[in-house]
C-alpha cells in the first residue's frame, strides 16, 4: 500500500495512531484501522460537476484512522494533526452553526446514510493525515471516505458500495459543509488506483481501471505546494460550476454534459450577453478537456507517453486560458500557481522533458509536474531555491482506496 521504501515510516505511524488511542480512549484491543488515501488529479480539470470525464489516481498521502465501535451513540474523536477533539451524538443530525469542518462533514455523512435506508452507530476514533490540507489533494474527500468506510465495517456489514460512499460524501460536502463539489474527489478516494471516471450519470458513474504505472516510463509524478491553500476560495471555487451551468441552461440544459459544443459556439456572442464571456471560455474549456481525457486514456492504454505528455500540458494550458482557475483576480498580485507553473515551464522547455498543470481546485494550492526520475532533484533544488516557500512532493500512486487496514493485513 505504501511500498517498501517508506514501509517502517509508516509502522511507527500506526504504532503512534495506537498509542494515542489509548492514551485518549484506554485500551486499544478489538481497535480497526483505515486508511483513506488523497488523490491526484491527471485531467479532466474542473469537468465532474458538469457531468463530464476525469482521469485520476489516489496517492499514497493518507488520512489513516484507530477506531472503535461504541453503543453509545456518541462519536467521540481526537485528531492527532490538528490537535482537536470533539464529540457527535447521532440522534442530533441538523446542520450545526457551530460545527468545524469535520463534525460539519461527519454530521452530513451519517445524515447521508440514513437518507440511503442504511445504519449508523457510535464509535471512538483517532486520526492523523499527512494530505496536504487545502491543497488540491482533497484532503476532506479522503476524511469523508475514511468516515464511510467506518460506519459500513461498523453498521452495514460492509454492504455499502463506493460510488454511494462517493454520493453520501459529495451530499455532506454540499450540504453540510457548504462547498460545491463534483465526484471526482470522493471517487478517486474511494476506489484508488489509476482510474477514468464519466459522470454523464452522476448516480452511476462509470468507473474503469487503467493498468499504468509512472514508474516504469521512468517518471515521477510531482505535486508542488505553491505556498498559499485555496480553502478561503469557495467563492472563486463555485464560480465554475456555477458559469458552466448559466451556459447548458441558456441552450435548455442543466449542465454541459446536456448540451452541443458546436451550439455554444455559433451562439457564443448571443449567449455571452445572458451569462457573461467569462463563462463561455469555461464552457470551452470543459468540452475540450472531456476530449483530452478520452485521448489521455487512449495514449496509455497505447504505450503513446510522449503523445500523453503533451496532452497534460494542454489540459494546463486550457485551465490557465479558458477555465481561468490560476490565480484569484480580486487578489492579482498574489499568482503563486502561475509564478511556480512559468519557472517551471521554463525549466522543462529548457531540458525539452516533461508536462506541468494547475492541480484541482486551483486559484491557489498546488501544481503537477511530470518529469524524468534523473531530473527531479534538479528541479526540486530550482523551485526552492527560486521559490523558498513551495513544498516539493515526489508522489506514488497506490493501488488501494479506502481501506479496512485491519482486514487487509490479516
């Protein structure tokens, strides 16, 4: 799940995961352990919440949790990154003013699944994650599937399967938390591995695996930390969707998935006077990108990297020209996706090696780079040397989604 490289790192995580559970909850016989891995994301930019394609893989940043059922109806949970704890009862489900953003989620996911006819019950939790929180690696999707995963091995007999775990957190995002969301972050979650996903039917999406692995073309798939998060953006964030829809309902639909590309360009000028140009170029984009990904998909599966490369550099620049999600125009003067993706264009250009993009949500948060192993300690010194501030990632892509630790490894 980690690889053998990192493997004892990882061990002394879950021995301290343990050691805290029962230091906080006392003993820690009969605990489950979980883990939830982030996600990256590898086209299909801002395309899921208009119903359109994506491809994706989970990493092997994780949240990893120690639980325990409880018949007391209480969620009680401590949460080692963030030092917080606080407690649910489960017969109060109501949005709760006061609640933070884990008790807003894991009050909207027990919401999700009665809603969905299934059980719900207590538990004692400790948790700790190393994805990077607000960051475009969906740290609070790999939370909310780590919570799923819980109440299904607890309450559901395992039962529940993961496009619902995908829904139920998608709902609890939406609607408990306030911010819009598509599937892709609960999916790529979920599921783990390299996978494609069409949400033409968002109730069922069509998920299908790929055989790849970065590696053995000698690559690595980087994440860059650009030094400012993106999680005081929802406005900017929800203006996407939100322009995308104002397009599809101009021509009679509800998303973009409903309606012709060829209509919104012939009507480009027309439609722009009702939902603004802004939202045409989104459109563009969101069709465009659909395309990159069934082409991306095709270059794998056809051994064709170089020709997948160079459609990861136009999804890139499509989200940087048309999607417009790299930097925050109410705050012009702080560009740190577009600085970190110029030096690092630069740096590729100059080897005549690679792929960058804008990563997620953006407007701030991270960036991806694909490059030549031989090549990522040079790069990593260049941005911090230039850019002191950015984190530098070297990612994996693991196999496994959410996962019951405990049962995996007996």
């Amino acid at each position: 799940m980690y690889g053998e490289k990192d493997l004892e790192r990882q061990i002394k995580r879950y021995e301290t995961l343990l050691d805290t559970y029962k230091e906080r909850f006392g003993d820690h016989e009969g605990v489950v352990l979980f883990s939830s891995p982030g996600r990256t994301e590898i086209g299909g930019n801002h395309t899921d919440h208009n119903h359109g394609k994506v491809l994706t893989a989970s990493i092997t940043l994780d949240c990893i949790g120690a639980c325990k059922k409880t018949d007391d109806n209480i969620i009680s949970v401590h949460d080692i990154t963030y030092n917080d704890d606080f407690k649910i009862d489960i017969n109060n489900l109501e949005k709760q003013s006061s609640d933070n953003g884990a008790m807003a989620l894991i009050r909207g996911i027990l919401k999700g699944f009665i809603n969905n006819g299934y059980k719900i019950g207590g538990f004692n939790a400790v948790f700790q994650s190393n994805v990077i929180r607000a960051a475009g690696v969906s740290s609070s999707a790999a939370f909310e599937m780590i919570i799923c995963m819980i109440i299904n091995t607890f309450y559901n007999e395992g039962k529940v399967d993961k496009v619902t775990f995908a829904r139920i957190g998608q709902f609890a995002e939406n609607e408990y938390w306030g911010k819009q969301s598509g599937l892709l972050d609960q999916c790529a979650c979920a599921f783990g591995g390299l996978i494609t996903i069409d949400f033409e039917n968002p109730k069922a999406p069509k998920v299908r695996e790929l055989d790849f692995d970065f590696s053995k073309e000698n690559h690595s798939l980087i994440i860059v930390n650009t030094g400012k998060n993106h999680a005081d953006l929802s406005a900017e964030y929800s203006s996407i969707p939100i322009e995308m829809k104002s397009v599809a309902k101009y021509l009679g639909g509800e998303v973009l998935r409903d309606v012709d590309e060829a209509q919104v360009i012939k009507r480009a000028q027309e439609i722009a006077k009702t939902t603004g140009d802004r939202a045409i170029l989104r459109a563009i984009h969101y069709f465009e990108e659909n395309k990159r990904v069934d082409e991306q998909v095709k270059a794998l599966e056809n051994g064709e990297f170089g020709k997948f490369l160079g459609l990861v550099t136009d999804s890139g620049n499509s989200s940087w020209k048309y999607l417009q999600n790299c930097y925050n125009i109410a705050e012009y003067n702080v560009q740190g996706i577009t600085m970190t993706l110029a030096l690092t264009e630069l740096f590729l250009k100059e080897r005549n090696i690679g792929a960058c993009r804008v990563h997620g949500g953006g407007f701030a948060g991270v960036i991806m780079v694909i490059l030549p192993n031989e090549y990522v300690e040079e790069y990593t010194k260049y941005i911090n040397e230039a850019l002191p501030a950015n984190d530098v990632y070297n990612m994996s892509i693991r196999s496994y989604g959410v996962v019951n630790v405990s049962q995996h490894i007996m």
